[in-house]
C-alpha cells in the first residue's frame, strides 16, 4: 500500500495563490460529475477554468467550450487538473511536460482518488509541482474557512426541510 500523501498547507497555499489558469482534464458536462462542481466553484473564486475532454470537445461545461487535448488550449496553462484515473495519469503528465515551455504549466494537479507516482516523479524532475489524491476545490476552501466547499453553496445541498403532504 502507498504511503498517504501529505502536503503542508503552505504548499497548497502557495500553488492556489499563483496559479490564475487551470486547465481541467476529464471535466464533465454533466452537472452531477465532480468534474463540474469543481469546475464551477474554481470559476467562481475567480481561476480562469478550461475544460480539456475529447468526448466533450465542443460543447459548452458552463458556458466555456471544451477542448479535445492541452496543446489545443488557446494562452498559458498554469495548471493542470487531472480528473481521470491514475493509469491514464501518466499520459496526461507527459503532455503537460511537453507543453510546459510553450504553455507555461507550473502545477500537475491529481484529484483525490488519481496517484500516479512514476508520472510525478518525471514532472518534478520537469520543474513541475505536483499535488496527487487531493482537490483544489476542498484545499481551497479548508485554507480560507469556507463552508462552502463542502457543497453547502451549490444550491443542490440544503439544510431546509421539504415540505411533506401527508394523505
């Protein structure tokens, strides 16, 4: 078993406080997905959130349209936020070590549940930081205190009661 990974909180604060351009690949243009609620809760603490799916490519995920692959997003990428499962991780992170020069990318970003230790090590030796099995969304809001990124702001979690018709 891999041993658990923990970053100091200065670390994360650091990477959340430089970073202004995320591209999110494996977003998902349905509004149940992770993907989407993260997407929508880094837009609106004002990170600019490209959404990278090759299925989706096209569409819109919340009014921004989505792109097939990194090299196809248009400006700087500071980071990048990996919503797909650890074996296709890797993949991921060597599209972003060749793009970091043109792209700028900064950050690899591996969301709870993604690890892939091989792809981190060659992104760091790139220059690249990395964040594996966490969400920025959640260290966000656990850095600042907000309550809402437990969900709780969504306007799909409530703490009213609904109203009940007996018959």
């Amino acid at each position: 078993m891999a041993e658990e990974l923990i970053y100091s909180d200065a670390y994360l604060r650091g990477i959340l406080g430089r970073v202004r351009t995320i591209a999110m690949v494996g977003a998902s243009p349905n509004w149940n997905r992770p993907s989407y609620f993260v997407m929508k809760y880094l837009l609106e603490k004002g990170y600019g959130v490209v959404p990278v799916n090759p299925r989706a490519a096209g569409q819109e995920i919340l009014g921004i349209p989505c792109i097939a692959t990194l090299a196809e997003v248009p400006g700087a990428i500071d980071m990048v936020d990996v919503f797909r499962a650890g074996e296709a991780a890797g993949a991921i992170v060597d599209e972003a070590i060749a793009l970091r020069e043109t792209k700028g990318i900064a950050v690899v970003w591996m969301q709870i549940g993604v690890r892939n230790d091989a792809a981190a090590a060659r992104a760091q030796a790139a220059g690249i930081e990395v964040v594996m099995d966490h969400c920025p969304k959640i260290e966000y809001g656990r850095l600042n205190s907000e309550l809402s990124w437990g969900g709780f702001n969504s306007r799909i979690i409530s703490s009213r009661r609904r109203k009940v018709h007996i018959r």
